[in-house]
C-alpha cells in the first residue's frame, strides 16, 4: 500500500472509532481526527478538502445513552446524525472520489420463518426485516440509500465485545444485568475484526459486508465462557423476551447473519476470522490477563446494575 494514504476518522472519541485511531497509529498510517458534526455538510466538506483524505472512516452516529433507548424519545437527533448525517458525508466522499468505510450494524434484522433460530441465516441481499427500535429502522433506511453508492463500505456490525471489560462490551454489558434472555446471535469481536476491515477499507472494498465472526453464540454461552475465562464465581439468572421487554423502551434484534462473503474476502486479504465462539474465549482470556496485569482483579470486574436491568 503507499504511504500517502491519510485516513480521516469520524467518531474518534467513541468506543470502535478510538479502537480504529489506535490500530491505524500502531500500524504507522497517517490518521486525521475529523472535527466537523456529520449533519453539518458545509463544515464536512471543509474537512474534507483541507485534509484530502484517501480513506474516510465513519464511525460516528448515535448509538444513544444509557442504551437505543434513548432514540425513542429524541427521533429528530437521531434522523439528524444517523440519516442526514451519514448520507450528507458518504455523499461529499462521492463527489470528491474518496472511498468512505461506514461502521454499520447488523441489528436490523431478526429470526423468521425462513431464517429460523438454527437455521440459514441473513445474507447482504436479504432485505432489512426488523424495525422495532427507532435505532434499527433508521439504520435500515440509511442502508438501503447508500446502497447506491459506488465508494462506500458498509460493515454491520452486531454486539460488539472486545478483549477488556470495557462498558461498551456487549459481555460486560450482559453480566451486568440480573436476568439475560439466551437467544443466540451473530456478534463481532473487534480486535480480530477492526484489523480486517482497515485492510479492507485500503483494498478499497465497496458494497455490504455482514461484520461478524462466524457463527452464532447464545448469551448463556456467552456467559459460561465468562465464567470460565474471567469470573468463576459469576451467576445469572434468565428470563424470556415477553419478560425482557417490560423493562425496555424499545425491542432488541436477534439475529444470525451469514458470513461467507466476508469469510472468504477476509481470505484473499490474508486475513483468518476465528468462529464467533473460539473469538469470544480469547477475547476474554486476554481481557482477564489485562485486569490481572493493572492489578485491577477483582474489584474491576462487572458489578450487577439496579433492579430492572437498568
Ligand atoms: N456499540 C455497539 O453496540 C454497536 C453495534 C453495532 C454497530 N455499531 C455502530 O458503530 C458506530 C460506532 O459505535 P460506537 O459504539 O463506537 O459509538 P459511541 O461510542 O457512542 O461513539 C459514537 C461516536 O460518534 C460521534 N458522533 C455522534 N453523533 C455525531 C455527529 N452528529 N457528528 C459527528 N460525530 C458524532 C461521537 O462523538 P461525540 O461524543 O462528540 O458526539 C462518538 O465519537 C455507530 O454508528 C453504531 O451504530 C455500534
């Protein structure tokens, strides 16, 4: 690859654009941290002809706090960010030749009848079929437009977990809760994954790519690997998704998207993507390993939320 590639980077401070600046600043690529707000075109396209960048990452939108939740009860922040925003700066990369990455989810489908709990599962073609959060539905929507586009890659993304206890992680996120539905799913564990998709964002990959690691993993299996690698004293309790969704404010996806297309792109980019379940054991493993070596071991592990899983 040369060495004049200049990555510019939205959503540096979040949690997977952080991760992304750190990989690309260990890696010896030339990483710009982009300032303007996604909505806010004038100021995007300031950015962008001030910093020809080669590569755009897009790693910002609203993800909503404490959780998609909050998407609910502030549509128009999210349509702003997630829909005007997203298509307003793939749109500038368009007219000025830049290839743009986009840090999508996955989360916009659910089980059916032709895509049953242990059955096929959602290829790139399938169409969205799940829009029972504001996040999800707008996360479809902005999908099916920038499909049109010729230089963007879109990655979704699905429960991402990385290799600490990090609040963002979608283990510590479960074992936080007193009571886990156990549904399996596809998810994504970023430090295999992040690595591939810089490769893929420098062979200048276009289209959709469904994010995951292979397979699927239920939360319960989710947790005994965390019993196993990190807390043996850990215990959780289930509950089922008609008793999940009192306590939520908007519905929750679960999936299984397949994952040969990336499987077999991932090949060619001499890149290998372990099953979803060997990744969720290492990325503990080591996630333990770091907590040990700060001394943080016990006392930083997850501690249980208040009633209601909130
Ligand atoms: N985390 C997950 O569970 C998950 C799962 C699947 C897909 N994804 C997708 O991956 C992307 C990144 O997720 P994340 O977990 O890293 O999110 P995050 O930690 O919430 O960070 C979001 C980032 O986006 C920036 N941002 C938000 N609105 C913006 C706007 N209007 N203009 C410019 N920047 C804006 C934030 O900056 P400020 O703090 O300055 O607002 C922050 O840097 C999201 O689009 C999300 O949909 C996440």
């Amino acid at each position: 690859m040369s060495s004049n590639e200049v990555y510019l980077l939205w959503g540096s401070t979040g949690w997977i654009g952080g991760i992304l600046q750190g990989l690309l600043r260990d890696g010896g690529k030339k990483v710009v941290v982009a300032k303007a707000r996604l909505q806010n075109r004038e100021e995007v396209e300031k950015e962008l002809d001030e910093h020809q960048p080669t590569r755009v990452l897009i790693a910002a939108g609203i993800t909503g706090r404490p959780n998609v939740d909050w998407c609910e009860t502030n549509k128009e922040a999210t349509v702003r960010t997630n829909v005007i925003g997203t298509l307003g700066i793939v749109d500038a990369c368009w007219q000025r030749g830049i290839h743009a990455t986009l840090f999508a989810t996955g989360c916009i489908y659910e089980y059916d009848k032709d895509h049953p709990i242990g059955g096929r599962g959602f290829t790139e073609e399938d169409r969205p079929n799940y829009d029972g959060s504001f996040y999800s539905k707008t996360k479809a929507i902005v999908e099916e437009l920038l499909k049109v586009y010729s230089n963007v890659l879109i990655l979704r993304l699905r429960m991402p977990i990385s290799d600490d206890l990090s609040e963002r992680s979608f283990v510590t996120k479960i074992a936080k809760y007193h009571k886990v539905v156990d549904i399996p799913n596809s998810m994504t564990v970023l430090n295999e994954l992040l690595p591939l998709s810089l490769s893929m964002s420098e062979a200048k990959l276009t289209g959709i790519y469904n994010f995951c690691n292979p397979g699927a993993i239920s939360h319960n299996e989710v947790l005994q690997i965390y019993k196993e690698e990190v807390d043996p004293n850990f215990e959780w309790s289930n509950f089922t998704v008609e008793e999940q969704a009192k306590i939520l404010g908007a519905g929750r996806s679960n999936n299984f998207l397949e994952t040969k297309k990336l499987e077999d792109e991932a090949i060619k980019l001499g890149h290998s993507i372990p099953d979803i379940k060997t990744a969720v054991r290492q990325a503990l493993r080591k996630a333990k390993a770091k907590l040990v070596a700060e001394g943080r071991f016990p006392d930083g592990l997850p501690k249980k939320l208040g009633p209601g899983n909130k």
